[in-house]
C-alpha cells in the first residue's frame, strides 16, 4: 500500500476523510468506551483498528474497517469473567440522511452523518456492540454455574422470567446505536 498510514484521529468529519482517501491505524482503551463498559468485567485492554476511508467508483464514501480485540466479558449466567475474541470487518457508507441509506450497495453498511466532526471511537464502539450476542454466557459444560442452572432447570416459569430481563438491558444499548450523535 502506497498510502502513509496515521495515528487515529479522535473528532473527524467522515466525508473529507473519504474524499482525502485517509488510511489510519491504532490502539484504543476499551475505558474509552463508555456503553461498552457494563458488558466487560475488566477495562484494561485495547482495541487495535485498521481503518480506510475513500470514495468508490459509484461516488460512496466508505469506511473499511477491521477491528481486533481481546474482551473479557461477564457471563449472564455465572457473573463470571469470559474471554472472547473480537475480529470485525465492516464496511459503512457515510449519508447525510436516513433515506439516502435506503439506495445504499452491498456490502455497505448505512452510517446517517447527524452533525460533524463524528467521534471515530464511537463507530469502533458501535461495531463492538453489534459483535457482542445479546446475551453472553459461558457454553453451559465450561460455565462455574452450570451446578446450580441444572438444578434450576425444571421450575421453568422463573428462569424464563429471568432471561427476559436479562435480554433488556443489552437490547437497549442496542437501540441507541444507530444515533450515535443524538445524546451527549
Ligand atoms: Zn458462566
């Protein structure tokens, strides 16, 4: 690659990056990202980013991406830790509007640009979350307690209760994740 590689920016306007066709790698401390944090049992590690803005032969203004990282975090289950490995590749489209995301090609992704700069660690974070299942357990055989669910496992009615509620939380964080911009 040809391109000079860059430290990560942290307030960038995506259209101009994709227009200079800018190409930056990093490190990231997860105690950066704040809606991440309920999910992990320990902050202490990064996330390393490898990221290309540019614009494609149809005139989109992409961002590929890829995005490793060691997460530990709490199974739902045992409350314990959990270690999974994070390696997301994506591709986003930068749109002014909701309704231009509509005509947007694979294999992009739609990002809706509410006001500039964007905060970059906030897309990184966004693609975490998105990694991350709604809830995140242990394999029942690995999972300390696994003991006290099989005994459990027959009342039925307050396990089910249990896990709706435990569905909630990580669904909401969910929810805001399209609007990155819209609360500060
Ligand atoms: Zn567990």
């Amino acid at each position: 690659m040809s391109r000079r590689l860059e430290r990560l920016p942290v307030q960038v306007d995506p259209f101009r990056l994709a227009q200079a066709g800018r190409v930056f790698e990093g490190e990231i401390p997860l105690r950066q990202m704040k809606r991440l944090q309920p999910l992990l049992y320990s902050h202490g590690n990064t996330v390393r980013a490898a990221l290309e803005f540019g614009i494609d032969s149809l005139g989109v203004s992409f961002l590929s991406g890829r995005i490793q990282a060691e997460l530990e975090v709490v199974c739902q289950r045992c409350l314990e830790p959990m270690g999974m490995t994070a390696d997301i590749r994506f591709d986003l489209a930068f749109v002014h509007q909701a309704i231009e995301g509509e005509s947007i090609p694979e294999p992009y992704e739609p990002y809706v640009v509410e006001s500039v700069p964007v905060t970059l660690t906030d897309i990184i974070e966004d693609e975490l979350l998105l990694f991350l299942p709604p809830i995140t357990r242990h394999e029942l055989e690995v999972c300390p307690a696994r003991n006290r669910v099989q005994m459990k496992e027959p009342a039925g009615k307050d396990t089910a209760k249990q896990a709706e509620e435990q569905r909630h939380n990580p669904f909401s964080v969910l929810a805001n994740l399209k609007t990155p911009n819209k609360v500060k």
